[in-house]
C-alpha cells in the first residue's frame, strides 16, 4: 500500500541537443555580412567575364608588341622588339609587361595552348579577370566604411554597370594593360578613404597611395596623374599632420619615378617612351580638354545625370557616405583631367577611358545606394524605377554607338600575323629575297611574332629615327629614313599611313618599288632591285598573292575581325621555338593548316605546282572563350 501510495517521479527532462537551440538574428547578420561583398565580388566578376567571352580569342595588334618584347627579354635579348634590333622603347606599360613576363618565366605565357586556346590570349585575359575582382573587392572596402550593411550592393551595382560597359569590357580584355590601370586606380581610392576615415592622415597609408601611384604610372604615362590624389586628399582634410602624410606619398613615388627614369634614359637614351615621341603628344589647350565630355556623352546622359543627382544630395548630408563620395572624386576628377589632356586615340569606344569608368561607376554605385538606404519605401521605389529607365536609355546609345566594333572589332593580332607576318615571309621565299631582307610596314605586333624578316615599324613606335620625324612633322626625313637608309625589301602601306608616311605610289614607284597587291591608295610593294630575276618573280608573286589576300580581306569582315584561332604559337618559321615545339613555324591550326613557308634559297623562280599559300585565317569562327585563370603594346 506504500508503494502504490509513493509519490510520481517528476518528470524527465528532455535530452540535451535533441532539440537545436537558435540561432541569434545578430550572428546570422555578422555571418551575411563577412560573406556578402565577397559573394558580391565573385558575382560581379563572372558577369564581367560573360560579357568578356563574346571577344572570343580577340587580342588588339598593339598589344602583341609588348608580347614580342617580352619574348625578347625572357630570351636574354634585352629590350628588343627582335632579335638584332636596337634597344627602344616601344611599349608604354612596363609593369604590365612584367606581369607578362612573370607569366613566360612560370611557363604559363608564350609556350603553347591551353585547351586549345593559345596562351597569348588565354593569360592575359585571365590576368584581366583577375584584375577586375581586384578591382571589384576595392569597391567593396571603399563601400565598407559608407555604408557596412549595403557595400555588397554597392559592390553588385558597380560590376553591373562596368559589365554593361563595353569600353570597359573590350579594353580590358584586349592584351592591354587596361585592367590592371583599372585595378590600381580603384587601390587608390580604397587607400584614400582609408586615409579620410581616420582620426588624422596617416603616414602608412599615404606611403602605400604613393607607391600605387608609382605602378599607375609604369603601367600607363598618364597613370602619373594619380601622384596628386593622395596630396590633395589629405590636404583637404585640413588636419593636424597633413602636410608630413603629403610629402611622404609624394616622396615616394618621385622616389621611385625618378629612379625609373634614370633607367630609361640609360638603356634608351631617352626621358620618355619612345611610344610618346612618336605620337607628338603636345601640352594640351582647353578645347582639347573639354573632350572628357564626350566619356559623359558615351556613358548616356540619362544615367549621368540622375546619378550626379543622387551624389549632389549625399554630399548635402553629413555622414560617412558624404565623406567616401568626397573622396572618391578626388582621382575621379584627376583621370577625367588626364583622359582631355591626352591626344585623340584613333582606336573606338575610348580606350584611355577604363580609370573613369571604375572610378565613376564606383561614385554612382555608392550614391544611389546612399540615397535609397535612408528613404521611404515609395521614394525607394520611385528612384529604382528612374535608375531602371535611365540605364535602359543608356545602354541603347551605347550600344548603338558599339555597333561599329562589334560587326569589327579593332585590328586583331591573328589578323596581323596572317595578314603581314606570314605573308610578307611567303613573299620572301617566292621571290628569293636575301636572308635578313627587312619589311616596312605600320601594323607591328602579330607580324613580330611570326615574322623571320627584319621589321622596320612605320608608325615609329620601334623605330627612333622614325619617331623623330613624326615628333618633328617632317615628311621628307621620314621617307628619306626609309627609301634611302634602310631601302627595305617589301613595304606596305594603307589608309591613312599612306598620306602620313609619304610612301604613295608614286614615291614608291620613282625609288624603284613595284606593286605586289594594290589596296586603296597603298599595298604591298617590292623593291625591284632585291628580286632575283625581276620582273618574272614578281609577276607571278602579283598572281599568288591576288587571289589569295583578296579572300583574307573577305575573312576578315566576314568573320568579325578573325576572332577565332590564332594557332598555338605565334613565332618565325624555323626559330628555336619552333624547332622545341616540333612544328613547322611552331604553330598549330588546325586540320586545314597548312606550313609556313622555308627559308628563300637561291635559285631560279618555283614553278606554279611548288608554292606555298600562306596560312589564311581559320574561316570557321571559333566559340567563344570565356576568360578563364589557369596554372597581347601600342599605346
């Protein structure tokens, strides 16, 4: 009877863990916001690369002459654009040349195909990926000290207006420097609001805004205007140290400027590039500034306007935004002031541009977002809907005026090195030219790479005495320099370089130059003298080559500038990448490829069942490449 009137056993509590305690709303926020930007990084850069892989394996001629002199260098020749030619300062981007570099010596550039994709576009175009996430992540901590809980949007809008960008897209997936420009324009700018977050300017961050600087400026001349951001900034602050923070950034980068062009002038000879001589690059008037509105007029009025308004009302109000907005268009200011200061670019969709693009699209980014944080929901979505039908506006007129580009897009290398490398070294073989006989010839940078003729460049970017003449506006010492010094072989001239040059049909014909193929007002041209057995050599030279690059100049408007395969390697036939790479001239093709022609020996003419055609290019476009990382100059 006890038992049964013993008391009940409490009850037994549930097992610990059976149950998962929740999460606090504060550690999922941290956790969304340690993971937001990166995600918003990565995001903005694949949506970038999209827009990049519709170039294809497209890399601009001018680049390939910072390829050529990197092939130069990681050989032992110097800074050559081949072998056998004197020192000159043909590029203008060494740090870029020497990211390239960097990419031979691991093996990874300038060696051979990855997936079937030549190196020569593959890496550089990775480099650029690469640069634009770098880019992207600086917006990111720029956006950190405005606005903690919305950088990942501020993030996300600026890769979507830089992806919708096309000058942006195109040049930095060029071979160009341009993504690395871009890059260390937006450091600049993280740096700055570094700098303007603190209590008083600080003397590290101000060291590191001078040594950006200083590779701004070895990556592009003009980069050298962001030497003056960093002073201003802090001076500006008006705080107690400002002038030491200024004189040590300053200090810095002249330190290191200077001490670069000392080198310059000791392996040069000179105190500028000789890129710069050539282009009479002259102290700029105020007309000629006022063309930094024509980057406003490319971007759409609509959505410059509406975005300069949202930035008018964050610099009306106090807080951190007001400050980082400020900041910001400091080197703003400065590279749309360097973009008017620079000559007229005779390449599209402003390729000098891609600083002002970051920058801009960073301040619009950072503005609107600003804006909408602190409205109320209809103003909010009043301002969505503007920024939705201004971007609609300004993206049509941008694609308008990309339109040219992308039926054809600017001067290819692939089209180059078909084009004149290998056609000029056919010309060589079928007329029996000497060894070493030099062509003349303005586009330079595919014909480096595949060509086994001396190169003279026409357009004097290579070429000091050519440089001279044009810095000097004398004609005749040009065609002086060429018809009578260094009496090229072959010599090709079209477009405008026909007039600039002086080299015209007539001139050609008086210094003992025959035509090989006519195009417009210029062509391809032969000195009489060089040709075994004359005429008859060069009259069957005119019949191969009609027919032949008549059908190249058709690939070449039908096939959007030959965007597809450019071969495996690029180099002269029988050098000693080729012999490596156990292929005749060392590239690769394709199935329908054919050799590249041997060395011209001595003899009488080779009848019609013994030529070699050029290699033409591929006529069966290639799918587009989408820029990937994996382990093309003249500007």
């Amino acid at each position: 009877m006890k038992i049964l009137n013993r008391p009940s056993a409490p009850p037994t509590p549930a097992v610990p863990g059976a149950r998962r305690p929740a999460v606090p709303s504060g550690a999922r926020s941290r956790t969304w916001a340690a993971w937001a930007v990166p995600l918003a990084v990565l995001g903005s850069t694949a949506l970038v690369a999209v827009r990049a892989a519709a170039l294809g394996q497209w890399i601009v001629d001018d680049a390939a002459v910072t390829f050529a002199y990197v092939r130069s260098v990681g050989e032992g020749l110097g800074p050559v654009q081949q072998a056998g030619a004197a020192p000159v300062e043909g590029y203008s981007n060494p740090a870029w040349l020497a990211l390239l570099l960097a990419g031979r010596v691991l093996g990874l550039f300038d060696h051979g195909a990855w997936f079937g994709v030549s190196d020569l576009a593959l890496f550089p175009k990775g480099l650029a990926l690469l640069c634009v996430a770098g880019t992207l992540a600086c917006v990111g901590g720029a956006a950190r000290a405005a606005l903690p809980a919305r950088a990942w949007l501020v993030v996300l809008g600026t890769g979507g207006l830089l992806a919708a960008n096309e000058s942006y897209v195109v040049w930095c997936f060029s071979g160009l420097e341009n993504s690395l420009y871009g890059l260390l324009t937006a450091a600049m700018g993280l740096l700055l609001v570094r700098v303007a977050g603190r209590g008083g300017p600080a003397s590290g961050a101000a060291c590191g805004a001078g040594a950006v600087a200083l590779l701004a400026a070895l990556t592009r001349p003009d980069g050298a205007v962001l030497a003056a951001a960093c002073p201003l900034t802090v001076l500006l602050l008006r705080r107690r140290g400002a002038l030491r923070a200024a004189l040590l950034g300053t200090g810095v980068f002249a330190a290191g400027y200077g001490a670069f062009l000392l080198w310059r002038h000791a392996v040069f000879g000179r105190w500028v590039p000789n890129t710069a001589v050539a282009k009479s690059q002259a102290p700029p008037s105020f007309a000629e500034l006022s063309k930094a509105g024509e980057l406003l007029t490319y971007a759409g009025w609509p959505v410059t306007l509406l975005c300069a308004a949202c930035a008018g009302l964050v610099l009306g109000r106090r807080g951190p935004a007001r400050r980082v907005v400020a900041v910001l268009s400091v080197p703003l200011a400065l590279t749309l002031l360097a973009y008017g200061a620079l000559a007229p670019d005779w390449m599209p969709l402003h390729r000098f541009a891609t600083p002002v693009w970051v920058l801009g699209s960073a301040v619009a980014a950072l503005a609107v977002t600003a804006v909408a944080n602190g409205a109320r929901p209809r103003t909010r979505a009043l301002l969505c809907c503007a920024v939705a039908g201004a971007l609609a506006l300004s993206l049509a007129g941008q694609a308008a005026r990309g339109a040219g580009f992308r039926r054809e897009p600017t001067l290819s290398m692939c089209w180059v090195a078909d084009r004149y490398g290998r056609t000029f070294d056919a010309y060589a073989t079928r007329l029996a030219l000497r060894p070493g006989a030099t062509a003349a010839l303005p586009d330079l940078g595919g014909t480096l790479l595949t060509s086994r003729l001396r190169v003279l460049d026409l357009a004097g970017l290579t070429d000091r005495a050519i440089a001279d003449a044009y810095a000097a506006h004398d004609k005749a010492a040009l065609t002086h320099h060429v018809l009578d010094e260094v009496r090229p072989a072959l010599v090709h001239t079209h477009g405008p370089w026909t007039p600039k040059t002086g080299l015209t049909q007539a001139r050609l014909a008086a210094a003992g130059y025959a035509p090989l193929y006519r195009e417009g007002d210029g062509g391809d041209y032969v000195l009489v003298s060089a040709v075994p057995a004359g005429a008859p050599r060069i009259a069957e030279a005119r019949a191969w080559a009609g027919p032949r690059l008549d059908r190249m100049n058709r690939q070449k408007h039908e096939h959007r500038g030959h965007l597809g395969d450019c071969g495996a390697r690029l180099v002269p036939p029988g050098g000693p990448e080729s012999a490596r790479s156990g292929r005749p001239g060392g590239t690769s093709r394709g199935p329908d490829a054919l050799p590249a022609p041997p060395r011209p020996t001595p003899g009488p003419a080779p009848g019609p069942t013994h030529a070699h055609p050029i290699p033409l290019a591929t006529p069966r476009p290639a799918a587009p490449v989408v820029p990937v990382v994996v382990h093309g100059g003249r500007s």
